[in-house]
C-alpha cells in the first residue's frame, strides 16, 4: 500500500522570530527583514497583531528596536494581546516584566489610597494565567509620572534588582515640560535631598542629614514660555527630578506641589521616557522606551 506523504502534511510553521542586530524602528526592520513582502502585506501584519516584540505583541509601526530583542511574526493568525485602558506591557519573560503606566495611576496602594493601581493591575494579569503567579515591586513612579516602569516575577528577583540598581541600570531619561526657559540650556544640579513633615522633599547642602541626588538635564526645545527638557538620573530619590527644576527656578508644568502656577494640558508634564539595564539572570542589556505624550511636543512648539 502506498504510504502517505508525510512531508506534504505537515502543517506549515507559521510564527518565525528573528534578532535585532542594530537600534531602528520595528517598520523599518520588518521591510528589510521580510524583503519579499509588499508594504501593505507588512502593515497587514501589524494592524492584526500579527507582530511581537519580546514576545509582547504590538501593532505600532514606530516601536524602537534596540541590538538584542527578537521580532516574532505569526503569517497565520493575530496573538491574544493584553488590553487595559490605564497600561500597557512592553516586555515580559519569566524574571521581569516591563510596563508603560498611564498617568494619575498610582504604582501601588498606600495606607491612604486602596484605588486601582499598576501592581493591582499587573498581579490580576499574571495569575489570570498562572494563580500562583506574584510580581515584585522594584521602582516606583509617582501616580502623575507616566512611562516605562519594571516589576518582578520573583522575589529573588526584585531582591538583585533593588540591591544592585544603580549599578545594573546604565539609563533612566525622563521627558520633563518646565515653565520658562532654563538658562544654561544644559547642565548638572546636585544637592542633598530630604523630607519634611508634610512629606514633601527639599533640597540641602547637609551632606549628614540627606540623600545625595544628582540630575542631568538638556532643552530640547521652547518656545519661551514653556520648554521640553531632557533629563538624565545620575541617583534615584524621591521626587527628585520635581525637587531640582523647582530648584532651578523652573518647575515642572501642573507639578502645584513644587512650585508650579500653571496646569496648561491637564497634568504633570514628567514622563519616563526611557530605561536601559542589564537582565539579572541572562546579563542582556534591555532597553525599554516610552513614546512622549503628544501634549508635550505640542505646549513646548513655536506659536
């Protein structure tokens, strides 16, 4: 009896992956990387969800790629994608995972406040596919800080994370709307910051009595009334990005609690634009990116 052919039975393999080898962005990648492929084809791919970056499906032609992460395609069929109006996931393995916070979300509950939050909204994810599955505080951004924020998988985990961060991230940018014009344009503030009895942080030249902070910023642009700075974080400290531009004599636009007159788009003008560190377990350098909300660019455009 003739035997079937097993070859032409064979279901098609229908999800390939392929790795980052230089920093661009995902449509840039997928046209060169799917050479045979029309663009409309590729477009296709992305607006089914038919596109995962680290496993993270995403339908955004303009997500940035960096050396290192894995681009899956699925030419058969869309991936279950996470949906939750207040975050989103940017990242997941089984160590880490990397959201996008939504601003006026807090990061975690407090003794004060018991309202949805990133941690509640993440846990929920996390055991709607493994109930025994926890996450991991590993940094916090205040409830009006939106962007890139990581939690852990395990407490080990957040443990080598929390002990070794200042070591373990090389990057933390943040995108800042200020008031005014900072003059110099560019330049370093570093003081020693502490806590007051109303909870709210001042900065101190008593290097006995506070946290060293140190912050790098660059105007990007302004239109003289409102400016979009660049910040670098050379220390993490509470409040600290808030602290040192109200020192400046610029605060962060909406941010009354340090100085600020005006609330011109409804929010805190701070946005955590970008984190780059090294994976605990595997040592690959992740880079994790935040596109800045639309109402930055918009305050800070020539009028």
């Amino acid at each position: 009896m003739k035997q079937p052919n097993r070859r032409n039975n064979r279901r098609p393999n229908k999800e390939k992956s392929y790795r980052v080898n230089e920093d661009c962005l995902l449509m840039d990648f997928l046209i060169a990387t799917l050479s045979d492929k029309s663009r409309t084809t590729i477009k296709s791919y992305l607006s089914h969800r038919q596109v995962a970056v680290n496993n993270i499906p995403t339908s955004q032609f303009n997500t940035p790629l960096h050396c290192g992460d894995n681009v899956t395609i699925n030419f058969t069929m869309g991936y279950k994608v996470f949906k939750h109006r207040r975050l989103r996931i940017i990242f997941e393995d089984e160590y880490i995972i990397a959201i996008d916070k939504g601003y006026g979300l807090l990061s975690m509950a407090t003794q004060n406040e018991k309202t949805e939050t990133a941690y509640r909204i993440v846990s929920d994810y996390v055991k709607s596919s493994d109930p025994e599955g926890h996450i991991f505080i590993v940094h916090r951004l205040d409830r009006d800080t939106s962007g890139v924020m990581i939690f852990a998988k395990r407490q080990r985990i957040q443990e080598i994370l929390q002990r070794n961060w200042n070591e373990a991230v090389i990057e933390r940018r943040y995108m800042a709307v200020v008031e005014g014009e900072i003059s110099p344009a560019e330049g370093e503030v570093k003081s020693y910051l502490k806590e007051n009895a109303a909870m709210q942080m001042y900065s101190t030249n008593d290097e006995k009595n506070g946290q060293l902070a140190i912050t790098q910023y660059r105007t990007v642009k302004s239109n003289g009334r409102f400016s979009l700075v660049e910040v670098q974080l050379q220390t993490g400290r509470k409040n600290q990005i808030r602290v040192h531009m109200h020192d400046l004599g610029h605060p962060i636009i909406g941010d009354r609690k340090y100085g600020s007159t005006c609330n011109p788009i409804g929010r805190v003008g701070l946005h955590a634009a970008s984190l780059r560190f090294k994976h605990p377990i595997t040592g690959q350098m992740l880079h994790f990116e935040s596109i800045i909300p639309e109402k930055f660019n918009y305050i800070t455009q020539n009028k």
